[in-house]
C-alpha cells in the first residue's frame, strides 16, 4: 500500500483501551473520500466518535496535499498547517476516538501509539499554554497539538479547536467535543515514513505542476492573495511575513506583529503576534470598526480562550454593545452559551460546498485548488505516481 | 529519496530557519541571526532533532538538489 499506513487507529476513553485496524486497499478503493470513510467509520463505532482522518494525497508533493480532518457528528473541519502531515505520518491513516474519559488528560498519538497522558494541570491553561506544555512535557516543539481552552471544555457551541495556537479551521463548534469527552487536547508527531511506488516520477510531475502553478499565480501576498480585505495599510504595516502549510507555494497565512517590531526576525518576544486566516473573524473584526491591530488582539484572546471569533463578535453586536478590546475580554472570561453562527472560512472556498468535501477528503487544501481550479481527475491523476494504482473515481 | 534539510522553527513567534546536514561542517544552521556550524542539535532539542541527525549527510542529491529545485521562492538555491 503506497502512501498510506494501511491502519485505523481506534481509542476508546471509557475503557482506555487502544486497538488497529487494517486501512486496505478495498476499503480505499471503495471510498477515497476521507470524509465519506469518517462516516463509515463513525456508524461502525458509534455516532459520537471523533474521527481524525487523512486524505489519499495528505502528504504527497502534489502542491498543497497538506489536508487532514476532524470529523464529528457535530461537522468536519480541515486541519491544515503541517497537522494534517504529520497526522499521516503517526503511522495511522485514520484514528477513531470513543467514548468519554472519567479524568482529564490529553490524547499523545506517534509511531503507531495511541496513549491517553493524564493531567490535572492541562485543563487549567488556555489553549496556547496546552500547547506549550505538552510540546515542553513531550520533549519536543514540533509536535502538533489540536486544543481547545476554557469554552471547549466547557462544552459551548461557540468553541473552537485551535491547531498549535491558531485558529480559522474549526467552524462548526468541534471545541466542544473536546470538553464533552474530557479531553483537553490531541497531540500527534509524525516520524514515520511513506513509500512511493514511483518517488522520482512523483517528485518530477508535482515539480512540473507546482511550477505551472506558480507561473499562473504571480506574486503572493500572504492572506491578500486570496482576500481583499488583508490588503489594507494598517493590515499591511504590520506584517511580518506570509507562511505557507505543507506543500503550499503560495501561502494564505499572514503572520501580524502587534507587540513587536515586524520588521524584527531574530527571535525576541515569544507572543508577538498572530497568524491570520481566518478570513470571516477579520471580516467581522474590520466590519466592527477595528483596526488590524486590535483585530489581531482579538484573535489572539479568542484562541487562547477556544472560542470562535465571529461568534463571540456577534454576539457583543447582539447585546447592544461596542466592539472594544474590554467587550470582548468580558464576553470571554465566562464560557456563555451564545449561538455559533458557523461562519465559513475554508468552507467557501467553494461556490459548492460539495467541491469543499471533494478536495478536503482527497487530501488538498480547498483554498489553494479553488485558487488554481479544482478537478478530481486531473489532480489524482498526480497522485498515481504515488499510489501505485489510480482508485475509482 | 531521503532528506537532510529540516525547518528549524517556533511557530509561535513565526521565527524560523534552516539545518542542513553536510559531509564536511556537521550541521549548518541558516537563522536570522547568522549562520552557523558544526551543532549536534538543530537547537529544538529532544526528538525533534532525531530525524536530521539520523539523516545522511547531504549529497547534493548527485549534482541537482530536490530542495532547490521545489523551493517556490528561491529562498533556497545551490552555490558553486
């Protein structure tokens, strides 16, 4: 089996027991969609597992097959950055988690080992200081972590997972699946490896195709490629560089500097600043009168709390009261159980929400290949190098 | 294919840069701070480190280096 690890990891809280099963080549055939394979795999297992899953592609060099996913019966959302990479490479294609946990902890998945580590200290930090602490405990700073903070343990609709210490991916409130089964977070790091039938090939076509790509896209300007609305000045002065998700050569990802010169490279502050894109949280932020700075403040404090920004914006509006940086410290400091508005980010990459679930369960970010132009064929045709044998389509 | 150039990063403050492993200087780390050599250890320590030190030095890849020709931004390029 070529690209893939050929195994399920399944976890199961209550019992806290950890068991395999075999990702074959029928299953993939019959499926390649890892978001249908969630669905299968959650009526298999329970209606209230969380599946996190890999695409076909997740971690090929086709530009941009950075993708994985969190599935719940609550939605899907992506998990991008090098998250759905490193998942790949854990030595399990998909893992199911089961169940709920009597105390609290966190899940630790890397070399086809799926443990639960127990913490009474985790759930007490906001989600970046999860982060810290279990890439500080674990012993390395690489290791991706899915968290979430006060309002996903609290269960809120309005939560948000947060990957590493950004948020943007999660929309549909997936936070609170955290908190419902007790988990404070998912740490994954991926130090397998994954056979090619054809490396070269592979490496030589995506070369080909990436540089196609670059031709047609021209200059990149971070989050302003993609939306106008990251081109204004105040946006633009504090930017301190564009960051690109694995395999992506032309990154959506603005990183802004609100406590810190931009222009300063050399490691200095630890937390100056923030990584937007999250296209919908600016959008209301800007909508609200505030400048990229104070946008960036906001983001920074919604993410730390695990609560979903436009939301917690909306729901300032609602009461009839300012956006200020003091409205939404106080709408933050007790989890509240306003509505999620389920904004779209990555979801309206898309006219079709359908052509969204295509390329996320293939393993692309939709963002890029709406950007390029998305078609099934024509991108897994790039994967055949890889896989060996193309699926049915 | 195998790979001796990893990303040396703190994601949080968006810092970032670049060990390669070589035949003759050890580990050359490429930081904004300057370049440097001869390290054990890509400075995140721990595991981290793990996969450049069990990497084989580079060889150039024998005369076109993949990491140059993928780079998008020509950040990374080969000198004679």
């Amino acid at each position: 089996m070529f690209l893939r690890n050929g195994k399920i990891g399944v976890f199961d809280l209550s019992t806290m027991q950890s068991s395999e099963e075999e990702y074959t080549d029928e299953l993939a055939k019959d499926d390649i969609s890892s978001v249908r394979l969630a669905e299968r795999l959650s009526s298999e297992h329970g209606e209230d597992s969380l599946i996190l899953g890999t695409g076909l592609l997740t971690a090929s060099f086709v530009p941009a097959a950075c993708a994985g996913i969190v599935w719940t019966k609550r939605g899907l959302a992506p998990i991008l950055g090098f998250a759905g990479f490193e998942l790949k490479l854990t030595g399990f294609d998909f893992v199911v988690v089961k169940g709920r946990s009597d105390k609290p902890g966190y899940l630790w998945i890397r070399d086809g080992v799926i443990e639960f580590v127990g913490s009474e200290k985790v759930p007490t930090l906001d989600s970046w200081k999860r982060t810290d602490r279990i890439r500080a405990d674990q012993g390395d700073g690489k290791i991706q972590v899915l968290s979430v903070g006060a309002w996903g343990d609290a269960g809120k609709h309005a939560a948000q997972m947060v990957i590493d210490y950004w948020g943007g991916e999660d929309k549909v409130g997936l936070g609170s699946e955290f908190g419902v089964r007790n988990l404070s977070a998912i740490a994954f790091r991926g130090m397998g490896e994954l056979e090619l039938s054809e490396p070269e090939k592979h490496f030589e076509d995506s070369l080909l195709l990436l540089r196609d790509h670059i031709q047609r896209l021209g200059k990149n300007e971070g989050l302003a490629s993609y939306w106008k609305g990251a081109g204004r000045d105040d946006f633009r002065k504090i930017t301190h560089r564009s960051v690109a998700c694995y395999g992506c050569p032309y990154p959506c990802r603005s990183y802004l500097k609100v406590f810190e010169d931009p222009k300063e490279l050399r490691l200095v502050e630890k937390e100056p600043g923030y990584l937007h894109y999250d296209v919908p949280a600016l959008e209301k932020c800007f909508g609200s009168g505030l400048s990229a700075s104070d946008a960036t403040i906001v983001m920074m404090k919604c993410a730390r709390a695990g609560a979903e920004p436009v939301s917690v914006l909306d729901s300032i509006v609602a009461s009839g009261s300012k956006v200020t940086l003091e409205a939404v410290d106080s709408a933050l400091a007790k989890p509240s159980d306003i509505k999620n508005v389920r904004a779209m980010n990555f979801e309206a990459s898309f006219d079709d929400i359908e052509q969204y679930k295509i390329s996320l369960g293939l393993g692309v970010c939709p963002r890029y290949w709406s950007k390029v132009g998305f078609n099934l064929q024509g991108v897994a045709a790039y994967g055949q190098s890889a896989l060996g044998s193309l699926p049915q389509l | 294919m195998s790979s001796s150039i990893i990303l040396h990063i703190e994601d949080k403050a968006n810092y970032f840069g670049l060990v390669l492993k070589t035949k003759s200087e050890g580990l050359i780390v490429a930081r904004p701070e300057g370049l440097s050599s001869g390290q054990q250890s890509t400075g995140s320590g721990g595991p981290g480190a793990k996969p450049i030190l069990l990497r084989e030095p580079c060889d150039l890849c024998g005369g076109k280096p993949k990491c140059a020709k993928v780079c998008p931004t020509k950040c990374i390029v080969v000198e004679e």
